[in-house]
C-alpha cells in the first residue's frame, strides 16, 4: 500500500503545518491498520517525503483485509480534519497491488513496488481525488483487482472504475475507487465487456435510486470533535463484519439551546458517514420550535413513506397505521434518519424503526427525556464553542488573511457573540459577503445596542439571540429589499417562487428577480431546487415581525390578498387547462397585477404538483382568518387534487370551503361543494356520509333552480347506487338526468350520465343497450374535448363489447383506453386501472394467461394507489378465480362507475 497527501506542498503549508500532516498521516495508517486486524508494527515501512508505503505480510487474507481498511482510512481521515485546521487537513490517494519484493542495503527493491508508486502518481487517480468531495481515492491493479476486489462482495467491485495507466515505462489498465463518495454501481465487473466500460456508464436498469434526503451541510464546519467521535461510537455495527451484531435501533437525541448549532452538527456527521447506510438517508424538519404548527406525526410519516415508494392514495390515513407501515418497509435495512426541530418525544416516537440497523439522530431544543428514559436513546447535550473552536469558525468564514489581519476585533466578535455558533456564523457572514466592510465595523454595529447585547450575552433563548443580529443584518438592507423581506414573511407555505414573492411585493417578477437575489446574498432568504426560496424558520418570524412593526395593516393586508389572489388565479388558470371539458361553479376571481402563464396541461399539472403543499397552507390561511370568499375560491382551486391525491385530503379540502360558504350564506357554493364531497365519500364507500349530503343537495336544488347542479346530483344518487350494487334502482336516478344534461355544458355532463347508464345496463346483462349508451358517451366525450373521460369512456363501450362476446373489439378498446391514460396522468384509476381489470378478462377469455395476470396485478395496484382498496380487493378476486380455474369463462369485469361531479 502506498498512500500520498493531495497538495503536500501547498504555499500555504508551513513547515510546522507540514509535519502536523506527516504526523497526521502516520496516526491515519497506523490506527487503520489496527482497526482492521493488522498490527502496524508487523509490516515493513518506509517513509519516502510527503507519502509513505506499507507491505502487508503476504500470509494475510487481502480480500478480508481491503474491505475493512478502506472504510477505517475513510473514518480515521475525517476524525484527523475535523481535529485541524484547515492547511492541516489531509485528502490521500492510496495504490494498491501484489507481488514479490526484495531486500537489499538500500532497503525494499523490486518492479511490484514500482508499479505501486507508478499507479499512486497516476493522473487519472489525481484527477478522481481532485473532483470527488470526499477524503480518499483508491487505486488497484488490475491484477489486485481481478484476483481480489472483483471476488469481495464488501469492497462493493461494481463501484470501481477502469481506466488506462501510461506513466514512465508503466503501461497498463488499473481501478480506481472512491470509498467515501463512490460511483454509481456499474455493471458486474466479472461479465465480459465490464473491463472496456468507460468510466462513469450508469448500469442499465438500475434499482430505484436510494433516498438521500439531507440538506446541504455548510462548507465550514469546524469544532465539536468530541460530540462526532461520540456519534461516530454509537453507529451500529456493518453486518458479516464485526462479531458483533446490532441489536437495536440506535437513537440519538441532540439537545441544547437555541443556536448551539444542534442542526448544524446532525447534518455534517450525518453527510460524513452516511455511506454506512446503503439503504438510504431520511430526513424531516419537525419544526417543533419556530414558526406554526409543529408538523404532526401523520405529515412526516407521509413524506417518509412517499420517498419510499408508497403512493399517496395508499397511505393509511390512521397515525398508528402509517407506523407501522414505515417500520414494515425500513425492516431489515440499513437506514439513517435525521428527525430536525423535534418538539417532544410523543412527536418522534411514531417516526422511530422497529429493528436493529438503522440509526436516528434528533435533534431538540427539549432534552427528551422520555426516549431516554423508554427508548434507550443516547443523550448529547451542545453547549457553547470552545474559543478556539469560535475563532477557527469565524476565521473559516472570513479567510484566514482576513481574520489574521483583525485579530483584536475576531476576538471581540466572539466575546460579543459569546461564542453561540448561530450568532457567530450570521455576524462574520455580514462581514465576509462585504470586502469593505471591516470586522471592527460589525463589531461597532453589535456594541450599539446595548439593550440587546446584554439579551445576546446572558445567554437568551434563540429568538432574542437572534435578534440582535438580524436587526442590524437587516438595517443593511436598502429601503425596497427591506420591504421585500418583510412581505416575504407573510407568505403561508413552506416555500415559495419567483412570482409568488412578487405577488407579495406588489411588483412584477423582472423588477423582484434581483431584489429576491440581493436578499438571498444576504442570507436572509435561502435558495433551493427548482428557482424556489424558503426561510429559515427564525428568519420568517423575524421578518414577519418586522412587517408588523413597520408597516401599516392595511399595507399587511392588501399584501396578504395580493399573494392568495394570485394563488387563486394561477390554480383556476391551471384547472381550465388540466380539464379543459369540465364546468366548475361560478366564481368570482380577481386577476392578479402580473398573472402567471400556464402554456399547457403538462405545465397545468407540474404546476399544481410542486404549489400543492402552498395552496393548502393559503386555503387553512385564509380560513383561520375567516376570508371566507378567498377560502371557497381556494377550495375550488384545489379541485386537483380530486384526481391526484387521496380521497380523504379532498373530503378534508371540500368540508373547509364548505363552512366557510355557510358562513357568508352563499348556497350555491354550498350545495356545489356538498355535491363535491358526496362524490368522494361515495368513492370511499362511507355510504351514510354520501347519502346525507347528496339528499341535502336535492333539496338546496329545489330552492336554488339550479338545473345544470340537479343534472349532477341525479348522476351522483344513481352512481352511490351502482357502488351499492342496486342497478335497478341507479337507472331511475340516471334515466330522469340524461333528457336534462342535453346543452347544459360543453356536452360533458351528458356523457357522464351516458357512461353511467352503460355501466348500470352492462352490469344487468343488457349489453346491447349498454353498448348504445357507451357509443354515444364516447362521441361526446371526444366532442367535449374531455380527454380523462374519453378513456372512461373506451373502457364503457370494451366492456359491453365484452359481454356481447366480441373479445377481440374490447381488447382493442381498452388497449386505446390505456394508452390514453398513460398520457395524461391524472385519474388514473378510471383511465388506467379500469381498462387494465376489463382487458385482463377478455384475455383470460381468450388463454392469454400470463398477459392476463399482469394486467390484474397493475390494475389492483393503481387502486391501492388511489386508495380504493375495495376496488382493488375485488379484481386480486378475479385474479385469484383465473389462477385457480384457468380454463373457465369468467364474468365480466365488475362495473366501476363513473364519477360525475363536477
């Protein structure tokens, strides 16, 4: 083994720095070695200037020793720079080969241990290190590799790369690893073809991708070795490594004060070691101090269980379930999560795994006692920075120059912030972002205010804390980006965009892109994927809090209106294009000063994906400050998620809007919206829930006069009763709607009630009659325009197709009902999963088994998706029946109605 230190030489580096390195290399290799079962005295050595090599005894199983030293010279690497300086911090390249060597008066001699030193000052290894952000690079041989790597599971061989070596007389082809940043697994290096694959050639049909959800850690993290070294000794134990097993969850609770850097120290540990849990890395801000409402236990099971794979419609709406789910899917995996901002114990506890391999870090300002006390959690309390440990901070942030050159006041910075990392960070930031500005003026700002000085150093809570600094960080600001950052702290949502902050600015997007950057530049705005902004919990308080303090109500007022009024617009603007063939109830919307364009359904529907989590935090906004008229509107602007999200999150959307009509006394609102939920609870089966606000419906129609709102709400009695399974009693209800959906619309409600009456004549057996009322609901459908629908649509007239015998026709139609669906990604449980149960019969029918089965088996997934599980338990039924009676004729697919709410 032969190991060199990247930039040895750096101008930098004095010779005092030199030797701290050397001397840091020799600790790096020697307590390697020994973790991983070598004794370092046992092998020959020899020092050669900035690198040193190593010869392991020949007798030693290579394989068993490469896999536990790579990892340890990662781990040993990290704890050395998180010891030093930065000019002492050490990035090493290691080659690696097998062979004889000699000895003779001048010490080790032979071509093996040239070619080592040839492969360790190759450029295609300098050039990994250089571009990896990680600590070490690794170079084999291709003998080392064909004999050992590629045969050792643990040194995880499809993570190697070849390349071509051409240095002095060496000619060949080595391998080249990143152990603490690998490469994205490539193909088996054992198949042929593998040894001429160019380096960085994704494997084809890789596994999903594992999450990794951590935020970015911050680029200058320096101190807290001991609160590391403790997280390093609780991680659990590598499977088949160590005699030891894991035997537990392990969790870790991270408590402290506000700004002792809790957060901060979770997520540089966390980005260093996470490489140990291949299954993935979790994280979720519990926002349990800050800001609004700590998030529930249900809204982080949710996010966990979708970055699982687990679609939303199968989420389990119960807390105790969602557990359970999450524990079910993170058994037996090697997993790390990271639970931020936790407000107590009760709001962690439903998020914790239930076996051994994966670890949890929380991190609290409460010292949660109770995981210590019943679940066995290990306890690290944050206190304040060692003054070395404040003064490498700030140095790492002004430059060491810099901070070099005004040393009186660094030293006074960090009197004055009393060394609280949050403090520390966001006051020499201010100087760092600004090159004329010296650190003895940010000092001369901070003693100022002496009232604030003396919250800052009696060791206040973090708001007060932080206060102190913003208020002068924000003083900075010019007059209009100032007022920017105040509106920005209204805003509802988790984050926002580019033309929703000028919607609270009141100006356009192009007169707010550079005022939103000088803001972010400041860092009192954070830039994130996507052109998107979000705050930092305590940056939105304070800046809500400067709104309040410095602008009038009405001022507060019109801004509020102006960011729901454009949410309101874009999300109608949006539905037009999603369901251009659908009617919604009249309302009222205000066009914003600089509306948003949505160009098509792509964007109609991207759009409405990434602003959901906004519209509903803007809709329960404008409820709680009773803005009933914004309210319904954003009721209704929510529509979407009828056909994207769970059944139960639009019940919960349509019963706020509903109140809130109530409130102001608008009926039709009201009998649209109990229309709405009806719909949904009939989807649901909550037949008792549907049935009451349906029969109310009828009787608010009767007083209203609303001809086009009684069509819908005879279609959706006549659907509840298809549901039932009482057909005969559907065709009354259906029957009275078809002669009054004629010309109320774009045509759409005729065809809702046609497709309804095709599906309650198939399932009486009277296909011929159903065959009729399908065709025409097609030919309106695609009149309409009605693109989700026209695939319902297809599927009415395949079945009935199917029951008159002509299997051929409706496995033609489905397969057009599918691919449709497949295009327009939205309900696609009538657009995908219907079709599918109605081919997968016809197939049957005709001995195409195993196709037959596939599209059962997807049919009854898109269901449980879509939170219809009693849909999907009745096709895994039919599945079930062809398994078991292959050669028998079964009935026709089941009649799934169609929705016809508006």
């Amino acid at each position: 083994m032969v190991a060199d230190v990247e930039k040895f030489g750096d101008r930098h580096r004095t010779v005092l720095h030199q030797q701290a390195v050397r001397n840091g290399l020799y600790d790096v290799m020697e307590t390697a070695f020994t973790l991983a079962g070598m004794a370092w005295e046992e092998c020959y050595r020899e020092d050669r200037g900035d690198s040193v090599f190593a010869l392991v005894p020949g007798e030693t199983d290579k394989g068993a020793f490469l896999e536990a030293a790579l990892p340890m010279l990662v781990t040993r690497l990290r704890v050395h720079n998180d010891t030093h300086p930065e000019v002492q911090r050490i990035r090493l390249r290691v080659a690696l080969h097998a062979g004889e060597v000699g000895y003779d008066e001048h010490g080790v001699t032979s071509s093996s241990l040239t070619l080592a030193f040839r492969l360790c000052d190759a450029p295609p290894l300098k050039t990994a290190l250089s571009a990896s952000p990680g600590v070490l690079a690794v170079i084999a041989s291709d003998w080392l590799f064909d004999d050992v790597v590629r045969h050792t599971p643990a040194a995880a061989p499809a993570t190697w790369r070849p390349v071509p070596i051409q240095v002095k007389e060496a000619a060949t082809t080595a391998w080249i690893t990143l152990p603490d940043h690998p490469y994205p697994a490539d193909a088996d290096p054992r198949t042929s073809g593998t040894r001429t694959a160019s380096a960085g050639r994704s494997r084809a049909g890789a596994a999903d991708v594992v999450p990794r959800q951590l935020p970015g850690a911050v680029r200058d993290f320096t101190g807290r070795a001991e609160h590391l070294a403790a997280l390093d000794a609780l991680l659990p134990p590598v499977p088949d490594k160590y005699e030891e097993q894991p035997q537990s969850v392990v969790i870790t609770a991270v408590d402290g004060a506000g700004g002792m850097g809790k957060t901060t120290l979770a997520l540089h540990w966390a980005h260093r070691i996470q490489h140990r849990f291949p299954d993935g890395t979790l994280h979720v801000n519990l926002r349990g101090y800050g800001p609004g409402d700590p998030a529930t236990p249900a809204e982080a099971l949710g996010g966990f269980l979708r970055t699982l794979g687990i679609a939303a419609r199968a989420i389990p709406a119960d807390v105790e379930m969602q557990s359970g789910l999450l524990r079910s899917m993170l058994a037996g995996k090697r997993v790390l999560m990271v639970l931020d901002n936790a407000q107590n114990a009760e709001q962690v506890r439903p998020l914790l795994p239930g076996t051994a391999g994966c670890m949890v870090v929380i991190t609290s300002r409460d010292s949660l006692t109770g995981l210590v006390v019943t679940d066995a959690a290990h306890r690290l309390t944050l206190d304040l920075l060692t003054p070395p440990e404040a003064l490498d901070l700030v140095s790492g942030i002004l430059g060491s120059e810099r901070a070099s050159a005004e040393r009186g006041a660094v030293d006074e910075l960090v009197r004055l912030c009393t060394r609280l990392p949050l403090a520390l960070r966001v006051a020499a930031s201010r100087a760092a972002v600004h090159p004329h500005m010296t650190v003895a003026e940010v000092v001369s700002e901070l003693a100022d205010d002496r009232t604030r000085l003396d919250v800052l150093s009696e060791f206040a809570d973090e708001r007060a804390a932080v206060r102190a600094v913003f208020d002068w960080s924000y003083r900075r600001l010019p007059a209009v980006q100032a007022r920017l950052f105040r509106r920005l702290g209204l805003h509802p949502g988790p984050d926002l965009s580019l033309p929703a902050a000028a919607a609270l600015a009141g100006l356009s997007p192009a007169d707010t892109r550079p005022l939103l950057a000088a803001v972010a530049d400041a860092h009192l705005i954070e830039p994130v994927a996507g052109g998107r902004y979000r705050f930092h919990d305590l940056l939105r308080t304070y800046a809500a809090d400067q709104a309040l303090h410095h602008d009038t109500s009405g001022d507060l007022d019109r801004a509020r209106g102006a960011v729901l009024t454009w949410y309101i617009h874009t999300a109608h603007a949006a539905d037009r294009k999603l369901y251009p063939a659908q009617t919604r109830p009249r309302d009222v919307v205000p066009k914003p000063a600089h509306p948003y364009p949505i160009d098509d359904s792509d964007h109609a529907l991207a759009w409405l994906t990434t602003e959901r989590d906004n519209l509903i935090a803007a809709l329960h906004y404008a409820d709680e400050r009773q803005l009933d008229r914004q309210t319904i509107s954003l009721t209704i602007a929510c529509t979407f998620t009828a056909t994207t999200d769970s059944w139960q999150t639009w019940i919960d959307i349509v019963t706020v809007g509903l109140m809130a009509a109530r409130r102001v006394g608008d009926h039709t609102q009201e009998a649209h919206l109990l229309a709405h939920r009806g719909s949904a609870a009939t989807y649901l089966h909550q037949w008792e829930q549907a049935a009451a606000d349906l029969d109310r419906v009828e009787t608010m129609v009767r007083d209203l006069g609303d001809e086009e709102l009684r069509v819908w709400v005879l279609n959706d009695q006549g659907l509840l009763l298809l549901k039932q399974g009482r057909h005969e009693d559907a065709l009354w209800y259906l029957d009275e709607a078809l002669p009054l959906s004629r010309d109320i619309d774009t045509g759409r409600a005729e065809a809702v009630v046609e497709g309804n009456l095709s599906a309650a004549y198939t399932s009486l057996g009277r296909y011929r009659q159903a065959l009729d009322h399908g065709q025409r609901g097609l030919f309106l459908r695609r009149k309409a325009g009605d693109r989700a629908g026209e695939s319902g649509a297809l599927t009415d007239v395949a079945r009935a197709q199917q029951g008159l015998g002509n299997h051929e026709t409706a496995i033609t139609l489905c397969r057009e009902a599918i691919t449709l669906g497949r295009r327009i990604g939205v309900s696609r449980d009538e657009s995908i999963a219907t079709p599918l149960d109605v081919l997968a019969t016809s197939l049957h029918h005709l001995g195409h088994q195993s196709e037959a089965i596939a599209c059962w088996q997807e049919s009854a997934t898109i269901h449980d998706d879509h939170g219809l599980p009693h849909n999907a338990t009745d096709v895994r039924q039919r599945l079930r029946d062809a398994q078991n009676r292959p050669d028998a004729a079964l009935t026709p697919a089941s009649v799934l109605p169609d929705v016809g709410t508006e």
